[in-house]
C-alpha cells in the first residue's frame, strides 16, 4: 500500500513502483508487506532518488530478509539466459544478451580491455562491439559477413535504375543504397558465396507468388517461400519473428501442404489457433494473399502479405478496359 501511495502522489514513476514490485516478487508477502513499509512509507527519502537508487535498496531489503529466496531466484533465473536482437535507427541493430551476473560483467570487461587496448583510431564503443561480433563468429569485423543474410531486393533496384527499398531478413527495410553495397561487398570478396534467386511478383498485388529453387526438396522450398512471402508472423497485430511453416487448414483437416494454405508463424500463435474455437483459413482476392482468423468469440481479423521491394506495380488493363478508356476520352473530347 506504501508503494501505491507513493505512486499515486507522484513521488514514485510508474516504472520504479514496478522495479520494487520486481524485486521483491521472490518474498513472501509479510515480508513483501516489511519491505514496502521500509522503503515507502516515509515518502520524503524518496525524494531525488533515480531508478539505480531505487533498484538497489529494495535489492538490499530484500536480500536482508530472506537471502535464500534471493539466492533461489538468483540460480533459477539461470534458465532465462537468452539472446535477442532488435533493428534501431541507420541500419543498425541492438544485439541484447541476458546472462548471469558473473559471466556479464566478464563478457563486459573482456570487450573494454579490448577498447583500453586498441590502437587503430577506431571508438571504444565500435572496438567493443566488433570484439563481441569477432569473438562469437570466428570471423574478422572487417570482412564481409559470411553468414547467410537473406535480402530481398528489386532487380532495377541491384542495377541503379530505381532507389526503391530491399527487405532484410530480421531487421525490414533497407536504403536501396545499403543493399547495392552489401550485395557488392559479397561479390567482390573471394571467401563468401553471394547467391542470387529469382521471387516472382504477382502483377497485380505485387506479392510473391513464385519463387526460383535450387533444391528440389519440397517442404523446404515451401518453408523457405512462406519465409520471404510473410516476413514475420502472420497473425493479425503479431509480427514476431517467424519460427514455424504450417498450414491455416490443418492437414487432418484436409488442408493441402501449399502456398496458399501456408502461413509463417511464430511459435505461440501456431499454437494459439490451435485451441479450440480458432478458426483459420487463405484464400486469394486480386493476387493477394489473405488468411482470415476468427476467434472463439467470433471476432473475424484479416492479414494480408506484404508486398515485395520492388517499384510500384503498375496495373495493366484489359482488352475491354482499355476500349472504355478510349470512349471516356472520347466522349469527353467531344
């Protein structure tokens, strides 16, 4: 209640009130109770106080209260080590790694020595992040990537006629100029093996239809197809990462293995609409792709695949349409 009151008469932002919520959720509740009277309850010694501050003393009554708790969710929490990544501004990606307590600061001091160190003119900052990516690929920062980068782009824009936007996978669009670059680099370097593949657009919607293969495995052609064509998950508001390739129509339920009844999604959401009540279903209106999700409530939501990079798709007119088009000008000439 100290906690909340706090919150409520502004001395405490939103997120400190969370970190003390935060670290104290491994305590019993008398305990839980002691600590935010400790640190609540007068509310004039929070004044000033930043989030560290925060964060550090309801760490120390926490771990003064009952140390084997802390200790406990200190070992399990070893489970939870992860790693994510996440694109920010300039074509740059933020690399997030959750390690323990130990192992973090020495990942971290290892990476500033390499910075006290350097000598070459490069920033502390770009030293230490290079030493991080040479360490964990094996390979050295200043030659091109050679792992698998899969970048769709628009043929006119590899050849300089347009600047229209590429498609990196795990991370989204791309300055046309970052993809003739790193194509380039890829050619050029005599180690890396740079692979060009035909996608095919419809030439109406612009969405991949088609897509050329080397391999002459079925499913993996298809995996690889639903990859490029949905790009992240395709439940409606989801856009998580995509980690399996499945059908909207079950296969037991009839429902083919193709293009059209295949869907990129990420883990949960494939075993979301899996649960009774989740109805999920493709079909194709004007060369678009679309899956209808409908809930157990009855809600109905549409996601449509995302077109490829590439310039606008310029509509071609029929036979008919074209005539019309001549008697407006016509008529109105006249």
């Amino acid at each position: 209640p100290h906690t909340l009151a706090a919150l409520e008469a502004g001395v405490l932002s939103e997120w400190r009130a969370t970190l003390i919520v935060r670290e104290s959720a491994c305590l019993s509740v008398q305990h839980r109770r002691e600590l935010d009277a400790e640190l609540c309850a007068d509310v004039a010694r929070l004044a000033g106080w930043g989030n560290n501050r925060v964060e550090a003393e309801a760490k120390t009554i926490a771990a003064r209260l009952d140390a084997a708790a802390v200790v406990a969710r200190g070992r399990a929490a070893v489970a939870d080590c992860a790693v994510s990544v996440r694109p920010v501004s300039d074509t740059m990606v933020c690399v997030s790694v959750r390690l323990p307590l130990a192992k973090g600061v020495g990942l971290y001091a290892a990476c500033k020595k390499a910075a006290d160190t350097s000598a070459d003119g490069r920033p502390g900052g770009q030293v230490m992040a290079e030493t991080v990516y040479e360490r964990v690929t094996g390979h050295p920062a200043t030659q091109p990537v050679p792992i698998a980068l899969n970048l769709v782009m628009a043929d006119t824009t590899l050849a300089g006629d347009d600047d229209e936007l590429g498609w990196l996978d795990g991370y989204g669009p791309v300055p046309a100029g970052f993809c003739r670059a790193l194509t380039g680099e890829a050619v050029a370097d005599a180690e890396p093996k740079a692979t060009l593949r035909r996608l095919y657009r419809h030439p109406a919607s612009g969405q991949l239809v088609a897509m050329e293969s080397k391999a002459r495995i079925f499913p993996k052609g298809l995996a690889l197809l639903l990859q490029r064509r949905d790009r992240t998950c395709r439940t409606p508001y989801c856009n998580a990462p995509i980690r399996h390739h499945d059908h909207a129509v079950p296969a037991r339920g009839d429902g083919k293995t193709s293009a059209g009844n295949g869907l990129g999604l990420c883990e949960a959401c494939n075993y979301a609409k899996e649960a009774p009540g989740w109805r999920v279903s493709t079909g194709e209106e004007n060369g678009e792709h679309r899956a209808e999700y409908v809930t157990p409530t009855g809600a109905t939501y549409t996601s449509i695949a995302p077109v490829l990079p590439g310039p606008p798709v310029r509509r071609r007119l029929s036979l008919a349409e074209g005539r019309l088009s001549i008697d407006l000008i016509t008529f109105d000439a006249a």
